[in-house]
C-alpha cells in the first residue's frame, strides 16, 4: 500500500477560525526550521510536543491509522 503526503500553503489547511482541530498534521518550519508534528487550537497552530504557537508556511495532512496497514 503507498500513501501520498501532499504539501501544500498553510492557508489551504482545512481549519476554521474559533474551531479546534486536534488533529495531528506536519507542518513547516517549526521552530528550528525543522518539520513538527502541530494542531490548530482554533486560532493558531501549536507544536503537540512543547505547546508553542508556530507560523508555518507549509502544512502535510497525515493519513488515519487506520488506513495504514502492515504486511
């Protein structure tokens, strides 16, 4: 089974203002400049692991896990 991850602006990301989305999805650059593992709070987007408030540029939806199989 092969996935496609797409990148796409950070604008086009399917969130709304005033909604939360706890959805785990990749976005860049983080912090560092690096990819971090983010959700949208509802008015930012925040790095899942320290809680910071990012300004990515960029963001990769994730696949659900259960749509990942193993052989």
């Amino acid at each position: 089974m092969v996935t496609t991850l797409t990148i796409a602006p950070i604008s086009e990301a399917p969130v709304r203002q005033g909604e939360e989305d706890l959805r785990p999805v990749l976005v860049a650059p983080g912090l560092y400049g690096e990819w971090t593992l983010a959700c949208w709070g509802g008015r930012d987007w925040y790095d899942q692991h320290s809680g910071r408030v990012l300004k990515p540029a960029v963001y990769c939806r994730l696949p659900g896990l259960a749509s990942i199989t193993t052989s």
